[in-house]
C-alpha cells in the first residue's frame, strides 16, 4: 500500500486521526481475552457518515481492504485485522452522536460509535428502555452490537439486536451511503434490507447510524437470587414463571456453583447470597408496568417453587445495591475465568426443553476427555443460550491445555449439532469459528451467503477473512 493513499486517508479525517505509530495502534490490534493480536497499516477515525463514505469510496478505487471496529469487546477475533498487516481499521467511536430521541414513537437514532450505556442513558432521560443489557455496556458501540446482532440478559422479553431495530443507515462497499433510517413499524415495501446487515459482522456494508425500539420503564422490578438442584429444576422454574409469576420474565440466567465459587475467591466485594451452597443458581428479574403488587406476587410464586422442590433457598433484592450485588455474581464470570487458568470457550444454544441435556452430556465428555477438567456453564437460560467454558485442570500447563481447544470444541459442538443448536449463540462468527461453518451450514445456504458477499462486496476489501474464508 502506497503512502498516497493514507495521506488521502488523512485528509479526509484530519492527521489526529490517523494513527500510523505502532504503540499508538496497539489498543485497536488486540481483542480483550489476547486470543487475536493483529497487524495494520493504519487506523483511521472518522466523525461524520461523509468521512465513512469518503474513505470506503478511496478504499474501493485503491482495492484497500478496511476493518471495522467499534469498541473492541467482540469475542470472535471479526474486529481485529490478522492478515499481512496491509488493512486498515477502520474506527467507528467518534461517529457518536445521539441524533433523536422520540419518545412518543418510542424510538431513539443513534450513531454507530455511541457505547451501549450511553444509549440506555439517553432513553431513560427521556422516561424509556433501552433494553439491550451486556457485561461491556460501558464499552460496546451500538454499531458492534448490531453488526453482531448482540443478545445478553434481556433476550427473553425483548429479543436480540436484531428484534431492537427499525432502520439504519449503511455506507456500502463502493462508498455510497444507503439511508434507511426509518421509524416505521410496518413497512412491507419490498426486500427488509437492514437485516442484510445486522449480524453480518460489517462483511457487506459499514453500519454508521440506527433507529432503535424504546420500550416504557418498568414500574417496578423483583430481582431474586435462587438456589435451585439441577437445570432440570430451572427449566421448569422458568416455565412456571412464565406463566404465572406475577410481571414479565426479563432475566433468567443459570449459574453453577463453580462459577459462584470463582466469582467468591477472585472479585472484590462479592458475597454468597444464599447461607448453604447449592449445585446451581438462577438470577431471575420480573418487570411490571404496575408500581405495586410485583413483590408480593414473586414472593407468592417463589413460595410455590419452595413447596415443589424446584427452588431450595432464595433472596429477594431489598435495595439497589443488594440488587448490584447480586449481578455482580453473574457479570464478573467472565473476568474471573482468567485466574483460573487457560479456559476454552464455547456460546452454543438449543431447544430450552434440551438444555440440562446438552449440560449433562458436555460436562461427561470434556471430563472425559481432559481429565480434571472445570466445566464453567452459566448463561441465558430463558433463551437456551448456555455459555459453556472450560477450566483448565489445577495446575495443568496452560499452553498444553488450551492447544485442545479444537478438539474440545469438536466434541461440544457435536452435541449441539445432535440437539439442533447453534455452535453461535451471540458472539458471532468473526475468525474464530469461520472455518466451522462448512460443517454447520446447509451447502444452499452457504453459497447464498457467498452469493451476498459477492453482490455486496465485489471486491472483498470490508472485513476480508471474517465469517467467511476465501
């Protein structure tokens, strides 16, 4: 790549932001968990959906292949370019204007680089939801969140990304920008073409903008913390809430006791809410747009489950901060998996009726096969997202350890294979699994996807090498 083209680059977003140093390049090249550590030309920050177009249009006339990046807490490796050092990234975090909030429309437009906390702030200024919830809300961008059709803990009751929103606008792979930021609720107008981009990890186009749902603020919520004997138990929990727990189901999320144990011996401040341990836990929120009635009515439900067996203790959150301090159990998992050890991942989904068997069946064979092995399964119950991580047996070599990731995934993903899951629940496909998907996809529906890639971005330059290979 010739100098010429970055100093166009420059010209285009001003020289602070174009970072050409190699320290000051070394945030953007590498993926939090240090699983992908990438090379680049250069990073380029643009302000404005012009700026956007402007550099796709001089990447399209120079074949400059651009990887977009919001804020870098994607877990696939699709935000981090590991070619020949050739790409550019392409940082979307100054594109971060909240340009409307309509609360009447119940919708809110935002630019791709607002952080996802940001957005919830805003529609809570304006007395509305934003429902979307994830442990790196503080961090992630909206246009990471849609170009990765995120889901965390609040899937159950509102839906994926993907169900969150009505329009967006796209800068395509020649450099022109396709507006369709629409408010509409019905819009049956021809092909839904935003949904050509959610998900599709910014392989087919650069999300620059969006119209989101707002929902209105619950009037009161219950969060409970619950000692429950097996995911069997909390299947049928969930069930049983869903029908008659008193307000919406809005979080169900499963824990073991290990993952409890770890969050106990390696965050500060956390404590066990419960006085006996128990093999599993569940942290379940109810909503409700009525502002009395929701505490009584879980306490009345959760009394039930007491009676059946399917709960063995509980807490009631009676603050704020008993609240916190119940999600931190569950949004420090992640973090504290690191002072374990080497730990190999997997974000599957099935049924919900098959998840405590996908659990049993995954816990035997990676115990099989790694002997002394920790199975770590915790996740999204309501929505039969399980993320199921594996800790390295104490003391075992990390490096040794972690060079079976492949095979373990293997094993682990034939179960879900056998129980039509997903080997991707929520994180997408980025490089990590790209060479997974021959295997899981239908050949047709592979070759559509080629077939887009093709259409969209001729000349492979947006994101090459993440979700497909070639």
């Amino acid at each position: 790549m010739s100098s010429d083209i970055l100093a166009q680059m420059g010209a285009v977003v001003g020289a602070k932001n174009l970072i050409t140093e190699a320290d000051a390049m070394v945030p953007y090249l590498k993926e939090w968990r240090d699983l992908f550590r990438g090379t680049a030309r250069a990073v380029v920050r643009p302000g404005s959906t012009e700026e956007v177009a402007a550099l796709v249009k001089l990447a399209a006339a120079t074949g400059t292949a651009l990887v977009p990046q919001g804020g870098n807490t994607g877990l696939v490796g699709g935000q981090i370019p590991i070619a020949d050092g050739r790409e550019i990234i392409l940082s979307l975090q100054r594109l971060d204007k909240v340009r409307s909030v309509d609360a009447q429309s119940d919708t809110m437009t935002v630019e791709a680089g607002v952080t996802l906390q940001r957005a919830q702030a805003a529609a809570e200024a304006a007395g509305r939801l934003f429902p979307l919830s994830l442990a790196s809300e503080g961090s992630c961008t909206i246009g990471g969140n849609l170009s990765t059709n995120a889901g965390g803990t609040a899937v159950l009751a509102y839906g994926n990304a993907r169900e969150l929103c009505m329009g967006l606008e796209v800068v395509l792979a020649d450099g022109r920008i396709w507006n369709g930021l629409r408010q509409l609720r019905k819009d049956n107008t021809g092909y839904d073409l935003k949904n050509l981009f959610i998900g599709a990890e910014g392989t087919l186009g650069i999300i620059t903008a969006a119209v989101l749902k707002l929902f209105p603020l619950p009037a009161a919520r219950t969060t409970a913390f619950l000692a429950v004997p097996s995911p069997e138990a909390a299947l049928a929990l969930l069930n049983a809430a869903k029908a008659g727990a008193g307000g919406t189901v809005t979080t169900f999320e499963l824990m073991s006791r290990f993952c409890i144990e770890m969050v106990l011996r390696h965050a500060s401040g956390a404590r066990d809410p419960l006085s006996e341990p128990s093999p599993w836990y569940v942290l379940m929120e109810l909503s409700s747009q009525s502002p009395s009635g929701l505490d009584e009515a879980a306490e009345a439900f959760l009394g039930e489950a007491l009676e059946q067996g399917l709960v063995t203790d509980a807490a009631l959150a009676g603050s704020l901060s008993q609240r916190a301090d119940f999600w931190k159990l569950r949004e420090m998992l992640s973090e504290v998996q690191t002072y374990e050890g080497g730990s190999i991942k997997h974000d599957v989904s099935v049924p919900l009726h098959a998840v405590p068997e996908f659990i049993a069946r995954a816990c035997d064979v990676v115990i099989a096969m790694v002997p002394g092995c920790r199975p770590v399964p915790f996740g999204h119950m309501g929505d039969g997202n399980i993320h199921f991580n594996v800790s390295q047996p104490m003391g075992a070599d990390k490096a040794g350890y972690i060079a079976r990731w492949s095979e373990m995934n293997a094993a682990v993903h034939a179960i879900v294979s056998e129980l039509h899951g997903s080997i991707s629940a929520e994180h997408g496909i980025g490089r990590l699994k790209r060479d997974l998907l021959p295997g899981v996809k239908d050949p047709v529906e592979l070759a559509l996807m080629r077939t887009l890639k093709a259409t969209l971005d001729p000349q492979g330059i947006l994101n090459p090498g993440a979700v497909l290979a070639g």
